[in-house]
C-alpha cells in the first residue's frame, strides 16, 4: 500500500515538473518577441509607476510656507511647461504620470518623484523622439532649465549628465535634501528599438517665482 502511495506521489511531482518547465519555456519565448515592444526602450523606473484610469485637469495649489502641494494634479493631467533652450524652441506639457501612453504625447512625472517646489527629487521622463528627448544631450552643464506650474516658475541650473545603465536605479536617487530635477531617456538618442543604456541630465533649483495658485492664509 506504501508503495502505492509514494509511487502516486512521484507521478504527480513528475506531471508538475513538466507543466513548470513548459510554463517557462513559453513565458521566455513571449518575452522575445514582445520586449522591444512593450519596453521602447523606455525607462529604468517608470517600470515601477501603475497606469490608471485619468482624472480631470484641476488646478495645483501651493504652501509656500510649508513648501508643498496643498492639492496634488490627477493622474495624466497636465500641471506643468518645461521649457529647454538649449534645444531650441522645446516647450512641452509635463503631465502627472509616466506609462507610456502617456509619455506618447508628453514629458512624464515619475509619480514617485516629488513636484517643484517641495524641495526634493523632481523625475522627468520621455521617449527619444524628435518632438522629446532626442536632443537632450545638446543640454550643457551650466544652462537653465524652466519648469512653469499654476503656481509658480522654478529655474534650474545643469550641473551634470551621465549614460547609465536601464537598471541602475541609485543614479535616479529619491531623496528631500536638496531640490533636484532630473530628466532622463533612452540612449543612444538618434536610434530605435530596445535600448538598456539612459541618457540623465541632472539639474538644481537655481531660482523660483511663486505666482498664482498659493495658499491664501
């Protein structure tokens, strides 16, 4: 009866066996043929940001006094103008969110990263298309970099850039010490396809200009 049992059992891990070793081929094969797709050579992080259902445009108010968003912009909606010069007329809408329908059209904003004004790390992320990020190397360390909010214009100055691998997620640091913009795409820029190499430029505030949009009290 033992036997029985123990030989049931065996045949059973065996079944398994073979269904896990299947399961993985095909989970490996589908994911040769669809990663250049599904990644576009995006980003090392947004990987991390959940696509949800878009809210509706509202205007962002701030505290200057406590240095933070009093109420935060829906998810995919527009909340600021990013304004590059040394690549030209580059004005483009910076929206709340980085799935890639999103970052289609637009900049996106690491959900993660914090926004300008509240004194930590800002993440901007977009495709290396002409009417994004293909000419972000043409930033020079030392040019300014303008983002304009509902409630303020924050200038910031470029004090670095760096190539850095897809995965390497210790170059995007996350942190409240000092207010730091970093915009980021694929690379080599000028190319398509799956790319695990990133193009970062790095940025601190250097001046702001609280406009509308403030807490009142």
């Amino acid at each position: 009866m033992l036997k029985k049992i123990i030989k049931a059992i065996l045949a059973i891990v065996k079944q398994l066996a073979i269904a896990f070793f299947f399961a993985s081929l095909i989970i490996f094969i589908v994911s040769l043929f669809v990663k250049d797709k599904v990644e576009l050579g995006f980003s090392l992080i947004s990987n991390f940001a959940v696509a949800g259902e878009y809210g509706e445009q509202v205007e962002v108010k701030f505290d200057e006094m406590e240095k933070r968003l009093i109420n935060y912009p829906h998810y995919g909606t527009k909340f600021a103008t990013l304004i590059i010069p040394d690549m030209g007329d580059f004005a483009k809408d910076v929206v709340h969110g980085d799935d890639l329908d999103l970052i289609k059209n637009n900049i996106g904003h690491f959900a993660g990263s914090y926004f300008p004004g509240e004194g930590g790390s800002i993440i901007f992320a977009a495709h290396n298309s002409r009417q994004h990020f293909m000419y972000l190397p043409k930033v020079k360390i030392g040019s300014i970099v303008t983002v304009k909010t509902d409630y303020g214009v924050f200038n910031y100055k470029v004090y670095d850039t760096k190539v850095i691998k897809d995965t390497d997620e210790k170059e995007l640091p996350i942190q409240k010490e000092k207010e730091i913009l970093m915009m980021y795409t694929c690379y080599p820029t000028t190319t398509v396809g799956h790319k695990d190499k990133r193009y970062v430029v790095y940025a601190e505030l250097e001046s702001q200009e609280y406009t509308g949009g403030q807490n009142e009290s």
